[in-house]
C-alpha cells in the first residue's frame, strides 16, 4: 500500500512534468530546512558547516544560509557562491588540504580565512599566501566501511599532528584546531568513536604545550537512506556521536561539521521519462531521458544505489534501465523488478539531491536534468 507522502508525490510529479518537462530535479526547501534542524536536535553541540559540494546550486546555498548553517568550500568558486548567497567569510572554511597558491590568496581577499591542511608542504604554502591564517590539521582517521574512503588520500598521521600544529605556530599562522572525515556514507559508528579519541589526545597534547586550539571539526560522512531496505541510522548514532563530544571535550570547544549528503539528499527527487523501449536478453529494457552521465552519475562516483519507482501497477518483471547517451556504460540497473513500462511513462528516485547534479555532464550534447526549486 502506498504511504501518504508516496501518494503526495505522484499527484505532484505529473504536474511539474508538465510544466517543466524532463529530466527533472526537484529541491525541496521544506525538506533541507527540516535535515538541517534534524542535525541540531540530534547533535546540538556541532554546527553544520555545508559541504557545498555535495549540491551548490544558488537555491540551496540560500536556503541553508537564511538557516545559518556555515559552509565548507573547496574552491573559490564555491566560495563564492556561498558568499552570493548570503554567508559571512568568517562562516566558510576552506576545507580542501590541497589548495593552489593563487586560491589561498584569493580566499584571503574574501575574508575566509579558516582553512584546513594535512603537510608541512601546505603549511608553507598558507604562510607565504595567507599570513596569520586560522589553520585546523586534518588527520587521518578510521573510514571502514564508508561508501568513499577520504583517508586513503587526505589526512597527517594522528602522531604527526602535534609537530605540524607547533610549524605552523612557528610560521606566524593561528593553530585553531583539529580536524577529520570518517568517509562519505559511513554506517560504521566505531570510525566516529575512534576518531573523536584521537582529536581529544592531540587537543590534550596542544593545551599542555601551551598551543591555543578551541575548535574541533568533524567533517561530514553522517549516513541517509537511498532505498526502502536502508536503515535510518542517523538518530541512533548521533545520539553516541553526543554522548561521545560531552565525555571528551570541554563546554567551550567549538565543534563543527561538514554535513553534505545529510541536508540536501533527501531533499530531492529526479524524475526521468521512458523514451524509448525494447526485448534484449529475453527482458524488457526502458531508456531513460537521464543516466550515468547526467543526474545519476552518483551511481559512477558516489557508489550510490537508488530505487527506481514508477506511476504505474501492475504485474512485476526483471527489466534493464538505460540512460539516453550512446555509451554502453550507460546503462542504470540490470535486475530492477518493473510493471511493463510504456513509451512517455515516468520513472522517478527519491533521495537524490548530492553528489547528482553536482557531477552531471552534457555528454553527447544532452543537456543536464532541469532543477526546480519547490517550498
């Protein structure tokens, strides 16, 4: 039986359809207002910084600012474009560990001037682009099980830490802080925990040898559902998360967090139409007017797997979706379970708003799925 919010959407879906067409992304700002106050309540000492990234598009970016959530930019351009809609420099950390000169200089000009690094090499570079820069060593931590394994490429040994924080003393920079990233989609709770320990002894460390840190930033990973079989595993482990920041760290450290997927993914839903059908392998096959290369290119580099839903009922068989592009990569799911779909029919997916349009492409000259932003 479907529920109440499932009957709601596909009233509503037919409509947009209409008037705007497809391939479709629809945002909700009801839905990212509702994500970032779920985090206060379940994390109430960690501010969420936006990882701009996961989605920047304008819509987004204001909605979370007029929310007063900070942002974690990567570049200037996302810098930039959270400060167009509405963020203060001092609520941007440049939190990219491997920053080209002319960006750190270009940070600077803008009043960002938090940053996060993993080398003695960055460091350097920050002094000579950025001097006094507030600067947070990012080290490696435990990413088992996590959709994206962040510390096979980022992240200082966790006993390096302490040398790098007192260079950058030296450098005339501003030691603020510790950070790290569990990796993307993580569902492993213990990552988390061993992590946290390890950024309480470097604080620890720091305050002994007189190093002035007051903020710890824990990155994002913080998991969400894809499909119907998902658990719902935020509450459950943010209400450890918490336990785990009281136990370790004092009232007045600063703590705060680069939430992507959490806010904006279950925000959006992209809705996609069949254009095209036929019997390959003894199976129906059902192109779509997006894939791999466009709205779903998650699928390549975020690992994620979506749940493809339908208008229609029916009798169910093994069917093979396909994006519209001429690659044979292009090709979405082999085994989803579908009513015999018709030419015009709409396939949708819930749960869709990072790391999606984020990455899409124009392959083959077709244009990117149209974003509409929704109360």
């Amino acid at each position: 039986m479907a529920t109440k919010a499932a009957t709601a959407k596909q009233r509503t879906l037919p409509r947009l359809v209409k008037q705007h067409g497809t391939p479709l992304c629809a945002i909700s700002r009801t839905a990212l207002r509702r994500q970032v106050e779920r985090f206060r309540q379940v994390l109430p000492r960690v501010e969420p910084f936006y990882a701009v990234k996961a989605n920047p598009h304008g819509d987004v970016l204001k909605t979370l600012a007029a929310a007063g959530t900070g942002f974690d930019a990567a570049s200037v351009a996302e810098m930039d474009a959270a400060i167009a809609a509405g963020a203060k420099p001092a609520r941007i950390i440049y939190a990219n560990t491997i920053k080209p000169a002319a960006s750190i200089r270009a940070a600077v000009q803008r009043g960002v001037e938090m940053m996060t690094f993993d080398s003695e090499y960055e460091l350097d570079k920050i002094a000579e682009c950025a001097p006094g820069a507030r600067v947070l060593v990012r080290i490696k931590v435990p990413n088992v099980g996590s959709m994206v394994e962040l510390s096979l490429k980022f992240g200082a040994e966790p006993a390096d830490a302490m040398d790098l924080l007192i260079k950058a003393h030296q450098l005339h920079l501003r030691p603020t802080g510790v950070s790290f990233h569990v990796g993307s989609q993580c569902t492993h709770l213990e990552n988390y925990i061993q992590a946290l320990e390890l950024a309480a002894i470097i604080l620890r460390d720091a305050r002994l040898k007189q190093l002035p840190l007051d903020m710890l930033d824990i990155g994002g990973g913080f998991p969400i559902r894809h499909r119907d079989g998902d658990e719902d595993l935020f509450d459950e482990m943010g209400e450890v998360i918490s336990r785990e920041i009281d136990r370790l760290f004092e009232p007045s450290l600063r703590i705060i967090a680069e939430p992507g997927r959490f806010l904006v993914g279950p925000a959006a839903t992209l809705v996609m139409r069949v254009v095209g059908k036929a019997i390959r392998e003894n199976k129906h096959w059902y192109y779509l007017d997006d894939g791999v290369y466009g709205s779903l290119s998650g699928m390549i580099f975020d690992h994620a797997t979506y749940q493809f839903r339908v208008m229609r009922g029916g009798r169910t068989q093994i069917s093979t979706l396909a994006g519209p592009t001429c690659d044979s990569l292009d090709i979405i799911a082999r085994g989803e379970q579908m009513p015999e779909l018709e030419i015009g029919d709409i396939v949708y997916v819930e749960n869709i708003g990072a790391y999606s349009t984020a990455s899409a492409t124009s392959f083959n000259g077709l244009p990117p799925a149209k974003i509409v932003v929704t109360q």
